[in-house]
C-alpha cells in the first residue's frame, strides 16, 4: 500500500483519523455511517414490534384461555334434548325444561336438535340456585357463543317448560318463549290434547306441574294447597308444565 499517495486512500484507510474527524471529511465515509446508523435503529425499530406483537398476542391468547365468553367446556356425548355428557364425564341437565322421553313422539327431533346445535362441540354453563339435581346432574343453562339452547328448544316445540323454585332465572323468558311457539303449534304443541273442564296443580310444592283433576297425583294435593286453572292456556302461561303421569 506504501506506493499509493495517502490522499487517494479512502479516509478510512488513512492512519491518523478518528471517527469525529471523519464526519466532517468526504462524503463517502458520512453516509456510510448513517446507513449503519441506520441499520442499527431499524434493528431496535423492528425488535419493538416483534415485542409488540408478541405482547398483543399473550394477551389475546390469555383472554381467550381465561375470559369465561372464550372459555369453551367441551362435549363429549348428547343422550337426549335435555342431557349431555361433558368430556370429563359430567352429566349436564338442562335447567327449566323438559324434552320428550325416549317413548315420546318429538323425542328423536328433540335430540337431533339438540345436537345440531352442539355441533361445534364448545358450550359455556350458567347456573341457576342449584348447581346439582338428586341425580348428581349438572343443572345448568347451555350457551353456545350467544345462543341459549334452553330456550332455543322450547322455540322449535321441542321442549316444554319445567320450573322448579328457586331455579327460576330464565322463568318469564322461558314463558314467553313457549307461548309463541304454542301460538305456531310448533313440535310437541301440534299434538292434540283432550280438554278437561278444569285444571288442578299445588301451590305448595315449588315443582309447577299441572294435572287434570282425576290425576291420583292430583287427588293428593291438600285442599288448602290446591290451585285451579280453567284452562291448560292459562296453567302453561302461568310457567306450570303438564304432569308426566296424566299428560293434560
Ligand atoms: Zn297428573
């Protein structure tokens, strides 16, 4: 290198020459250390929004793991329109209805119902009073996202509803519900029903379950517990469902 004028040398190969200096010299050597300032910042510049958009995904990952409108409860089987079992072998009762029973006609499209609407697979429980029937069932209100199967079955016809003090959340909702699809004799409500003169049910048990007024249930109401409705209309607006035994 010795043969070559110094001055023809890039300044950063001229001995003698601190950084300092070198900014105020050609403009070679000024842009070459912008650029590499550069770099670096575009460097830190990039680090921050890999950090940000780590951090915006935690959060996002938190709240969907955490937050009780993500948390999903999965479901392992359906048994029939108002029972499920969940996938840790929990036995869930859907609270304030009844479905059809296995000999019942609208039991199979009650079930099917309830399984289409499952199809996804995740749902969320709320509770009412009690968490637990005598049978060791999950009683529970069934969301899935923002649809609550309760009454989405009573809607379609397929269910009736079933109240039981002090469970009675969703009791005017359920109610009102029911009359609509009464009103479009939808499912269970297209079945004709013998009419009686009158109905009876108790106003002491906290179960809502009307009879007609032969019922050997009926007979055994005490006769100051005893209610009447003058028609089945009333007694289903009034929240009482239709006893099981003598089917009014
Ligand atoms: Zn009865």
């Amino acid at each position: 290198m010795s043969h070559i004028p110094q001055e023809r040398l890039p300044c950063l190969f001229r001995p003698g020459h601190s950084q300092n200096e070198l900014k105020h010299e050609g403009q070679q050597p000024k842009f070459k250390s912008i650029n590499e300032k550069l770099d670096v910042r575009r460097g830190r510049v990039s680090r921050r929004w890999i950090l940000a958009v780590v951090f915006v995904l935690a959060v996002v990952f938190l709240v969907l793991v955490f937050h009780p409108a993500f948390r999903g409860i999965r479901v392992m089987e359906v048994t029939d329109g108002d029972t499920i079992v969940l996938k840790d072998g929990e036995e869930v009762r859907y609270i304030g209805i009844d479905t059809p029973e296995r000999d019942d006609p609208f039991f199979r499209e009650a079930t099917q119902a309830n399984k289409e609407m499952l199809k996804g697979g995740r749902i969320r429980l709320e509770y009412d009073r009690d968490r637990r029937d005598r049978y060791g069932r999950l009683l529970a209100y069934v969301w899935v996202d923002t649809l609550l199967l309760n009454a989405e079955l009573i809607k379609k016809g397929l269910a009736s509803v079933y109240l039981f003090s002090p469970n009675l959340k969703y009791r005017d909702r359920f109610i009102a519900v029911q009359r609509e699809a009464r009103q479009k004799e939808k499912g269970i409500w297209s079945i004709p029903v013998e009419a009686e003169a009158y109905y009876v049910a108790s106003r002491r048990s906290g179960r809502f379950v009307f009879h007609r007024p032969e019922c050997g249930s009926a007979k055994k109401i005490k006769r100051e517990n005893l209610m009447r409705f003058e028609t089945r209309d009333e007694a289903l607006d009034s929240g009482y469902s239709p006893c099981r035994n003598c089917k009014p």
